[in-house]
C-alpha cells in the first residue's frame, strides 16, 4: 500500500460553468458544489509523477446546462494509454497579465507519452518531478 496523504475535502471548492479566470467577470450560471470524500490513489507520491489522481464525491449534483455537460470517459478499462494525444483545459499555472480579466479558459491537445522518458527530461534540467 501506498503513503496515505489525507485531503479535507471541506477545505475543496468545486465551482462548474466557470469560462473567466477573474472571480468578478462572470457570476450567472456557476454552481458551487460541495464535496463529501477525497478518494487520492493509494500509491500517490507528490515528489513522482505516478498515480497523481484522487476521486472527489460531490455532495450535490450539477445542473446540466449549456455551459455544463457530462464527461464522456473511454469505454476500454482494460489497457493503459501510454501514446496518443487527449485534450485538456483550464487555466495557465500564473495569469495572463495581458488579458486581465477576460483571460478565458483554454483548450489544448497533447501528446501522451511513456512517463520514464518525461521524468528523465525533468532530470536532465534540473526540475525537481513534483505533482501539485
């Protein structure tokens, strides 16, 4: 078994329909939901890159709407994606001083590869491999 690492999931605030970084650009149609329990991957380790992932049980469900739409995942449980590309979204780490407040929310394709190649990268520039 892996390190236990315990989350407060009251101190987690899940906010869906969010499309502006700045909290005063948008308002109308955020749902904040509340979450009951923190599943985080038993073999979770912040200084690897390996089973970064947890599981948040929301105590409330989200209203689906035009801004807010289930995620489909893959059908296929049996194999590990170790090559291909997947989407991801969200925000840079730091703000966009040049946009201010109508930085928006970005979508980007990425390549997925093997981890030993990407924490070796890591290594060789002298960044220590840590998942926050």
């Amino acid at each position: 078994l892996g390190k236990v690492y315990p989350v407060d999931a009251a101190a987690i605030r899940v906010v869906v329909g969010k499309h502006y970084r700045d909290d005063r650009r948008e308002n109308k149609g955020l749902q904040h939901l509340r979450v009951t329990s923190i599943a985080v991957h038993p073999n979770y380790d912040p200084n690897i890159l390996d089973s970064d992932i947890a599981v948040m049980k929301l105590m409330d469900k989200a209203r689906i709407g035009e801004k807010i739409l289930p995620l489909c995942l893959p059908e296929i449980q049996e194999e590990e994606v170790t090559f291909g590309q997947g989407l991801v979204t969200g925000w840079s780490l730091h703000p966009d001083p040049s946009l201010g407040p109508d930085e928006k929310a970005r979508v980007g394709l990425v390549h997925l590869a093997d981890i030993v190649p990407c924490e070796q990268q890591y290594a060789r520039n002298g960044v220590r491999v840590s998942v926050t």
